[in-house]
C-alpha cells in the first residue's frame, strides 16, 4: 500500500478532503451524496501539455461513479494564477455553468 503524502493527510484531516496522486500530479475531491466535487487539480509544469490533467480527472470521475454519484462539481477561483487556463480546461472536459457565488465559478457536468 502505498502512503499518503503529508499534504494528502493534512486535507483529510483538516477539510475531509480526499487525495489521488501520482507522481507528477494530484487531485482533490470529496463525494457527497450523489456529487464527486473536485476541489484541485495540480499537474507539475513540465506535465502540463501531455494530457494528465484530463487521466487524473477520468479517476476521479471513476471514483465519483464507483461511489454511485451522478455528477461532478468543479470550480474555478476567478482572481487565482491560471484561472483562464483552469475554466478552459473544465469547459474542455464538457462542463457547464452551475453557478458562480462570492469569488468562485462552479462547472457541473453529468457523469
């Protein structure tokens, strides 16, 4: 079995976050109820333009539907470094517009 890092053990606790990591990217996520929400999604720079982004999401989104949820939430912090490149990546991957509340955006799609 493979440990978690201290950063994937400190969201859990802290926030009940769960953590998928590879070597070269992670991803953040929570199930609730019929929702798997996607909190973050960091690929290492030199990762960026290969296409891990997108396999980290299908695992989570594997996870989501493993846990029987039928949609998948994700947000984007408009004043966040990157915030264009993250809205574009969500719209890519086929999200919509949920809502967008104080300084978030929320993406949802059927899954």
């Amino acid at each position: 079995m493979q440990r978690r890092s201290l950063y994937a053990e400190y969201v859990k606790e802290r926030e009940g976050y769960e953590t998928l990591e590879t070597g070269i990217s992670f991803a953040t996520y929570r199930v609730s109820g019929s929702e798997i929400y996607i909190r973050d999604i960091f690929v290492s720079r030199d990762f960026r333009d290969a296409d891990v982004g997108r396999r980290l999401t299908d695992d989570v989104v594997k996870i989501g539907k493993d846990s029987g949820c039928r949609y998948m939430i994700g947000s984007v912090c408009p004043t966040a470094n990157g915030a264009d490149t993250s809205l574009k990546m969500l719209q890519h991957y086929g999200m919509k517009l949920l809502r967008a509340h104080e300084n978030m955006i929320f993406m949802v799609k059927e899954i």
